[in-house]
C-alpha cells in the first residue's frame, strides 16, 4: 500500500508512504514497481476524488490524475465508462518473499528460527513468564525454552496465546476472502476510488488477479471459511473496475484474518486499523509484551516499535537500525 487506502486517517496514511519507501530501499527486488489506479466508476466514486486528493496531499503522498484515455492507456482492462482515473505510489510483492528475507536478516544477526514449532503453554513464576512450552510439530518432541522477554507477536491468534500464559490481548479477528484468478487482467493495482470497502481492490500478483476483499469479525481465527456470497460479492464488485472478469476462471479462493485492536465495533471496517504494544506488567507478569494490529506494511516499522520496548526494559540504549540496513535476499534463508 501506498498509504492512498486510508487518506481517512492521515497519519496512517502517511506511516504507509514512509514505510513503502523504506521497503522499497533497503530490498529492491522484492517489489513489483507497477504502481497503482484508483478509479471512479459511480457518480457517489465520482463525490469522493476532492477529499481523497486533499487528504493525499496532507499525507505527503505523491499522486496524479489523468484522464479517462490515459487512464485506459495505462491498463486497457479497465471499465471503459470510468468517470475519474488517480495514479498513486502502489505496488506488489510476494508476501512469503518479504517474509523470508526479513527471516533471513534476522538469521544473519543471531536469531534461532524455529520452523513448525507451536507455543503450547507457558512457565509463570513470581510475576514473570520463565518458559515458553513448545512443541516440535515435526519431530514431536516437546520442551521449554527460556527467556528474559517474550513478545507475542502471533497475529489474530495473539489473545489465544496470551491467554496460555493467563493474559488477555484485545485484538479482534476480522476474517477476509480473496478470489485469485486464473490470469492477469493488468499491471497496476487497481482500487476503487471511495472509502474502503468489500470488492473496492483488484492487485495483480504472479499469474493472477486477485480481487479482495471482505471483513467481517470473528472470535476464533481457528473456525473461519470462506462464504460463498464473499466470493460472488467479490466477482460482481471486481467486474464493476474491470468488465472482463465476468468471462474468468476463478484459480483459487482464500481466507486470512487480520489482527485488529478491538473495541465495542459491530464490523472489522469499524475496528481500529493502527497498532499498539500492550506491555502485560498491570496483568502482573513484567517480561512479556503483546503486539497487534498494523498492516503488512507497517511489519518492519512494528517490528521497530516492540524492539524499542524491549530494549528500554533491558536498559540497552541503542537506535534501531533496520530502515537504513538493506535486507538479507530470501534465498539465504535457505542457506
């Protein structure tokens, strides 16, 4: 994301731009630098490209409208009766990519990754977390691992894991589905030039379009399908940017929840979209932190904030480094 998602929030959208530069500098080759579009297709898209442009330029994010022939130039797939065309900073990459190099930077600098090895409890002692009860999902062996801090930082699943050491993290679960389909329609990502909402992002990733998404809240991450009216909503929606998805083979349909800071909301888009670090202390146990919330975008700027935590706890004083150092390639996580 190029932050343009949540011009709502300007501060958001701003921590997005900054962080979508930073990714882009320190690993270059991980990224699809195709950029994106956010087009109007109805007079109510048409109502909201004043605000969307103003709060765009608040945020510092460098955007563009063209028109509707430019805009059909750029990506001939789109509908042809669009009403307004906006080039913003977009991008693509492969989520596991992005993963394993930041896998394989942390390796390079001491860390012990643990593959298939699942938190099964936790050792509480006089105020403080002593172990995590880990077993080995490979080989089934199970054991304790001890440290001076333990950070949760498990996603939707992040209160199902507290709550082994008797804590409480309130993240809300809110469910998405992605139709994958079988080919690319475009270059671009494609948005819907409106507030976020189901069916408004089309992002073309490999050999496929893939259209996303909905939201709704769950309590269990673990019970989650996809329904079938998502994915039909998904299909009507996506048709609606680009007309030549009606005649696509849908390759995959998928399902993942987002780690959301939950509150008293009745749907997901209603539900805080920044990120917070609990520090468990008022629970009684001093050494363990939670993180939720955030984007995939902002993991390396999360990342940032929990290592800052920590190190005040630890009584190190040290400046975070990882906006500057370039990332390790993914392929070494291998090595």
């Amino acid at each position: 994301h190029s932050g343009c998602r949540y011009v709502a929030d300007v501060e958001v959208a701003r921590e997005c731009y900054s962080e979508n530069q930073i990714l882009r500098r320190i690993a270059p080759y991980l990224f699809e630098k195709n950029g994106g579009l956010f087009v109007a297709i109805t007079e109510d898209d048409l109502g909201y490209r004043d605000f969307f442009l103003r709060k765009c330029e608040e945020a510092g994010i460098p955007v563009r409208e063209v028109s509707r022939e430019e805009a059909l130039k750029l990506e001939p797939n789109l509908n042809p009766e669009l009403k307004a065309a906006v080039v913003v900073p977009d991008g693509t990459f492969d989520p596991l990519k992005v993963i394993l190099s930041f896998l394989a930077s942390a390796k390079k600098h001491g860390a012990d990754i643990r593959l298939y090895n699942e938190a099964r409890g936790f050792r509480v002692e006089g105020g403080e977390v002593r172990a995590v009860k880990v077993l080995d999902k490979v080989s089934l062996r199970e054991y304790e691992l001890e440290a001076d801090f333990f950070v949760n930082a498990t996603g939707a699943w992040a209160n199902k894991v507290a709550s082994l050491a008797g804590l409480r993290v309130p993240v809300k679960p809110s469910p998405g589905v992605m139709v994958a389909l079988d080919g690319r329609i475009g270059n671009m990502v494609f948005n819907r030039l409106n507030k976020p909402g189901d069916g408004d992002i089309i992002v073309h990733h490999r050999g496929t379009s893939v259209i996303g998404t909905t939201s709704w809240v769950v309590s269990d991450p673990d019970e989650v399908v996809a329904p079938k009216e998502h994915v039909e909503l998904l299909l009507r929606r996506g048709a609606e940017m680009a007309p030549i998805i009606s005649k696509m083979r849908v390759k995959a349909v998928y399902v993942s929840s987002r780690p959301l800071i939950g509150q008293a909301a009745q749907t997901g888009r209603e539900v805080s979209r920044s990120f917070a670090v609990i520090d468990h202390s008022s629970e009684g146990v001093s050494n363990f932190f939670s993180i939720i919330g955030g984007k995939f975008i902002t993991a390396r700027l999360m990342a940032e904030k929990m290592g800052d935590v920590i190190c005040e706890h630890a009584g190190v004083s040290a400046p975070s480094r990882t906006a500057e150092l370039p990332l390790v390639p993914y392929w070494h996580f291998f090595g």
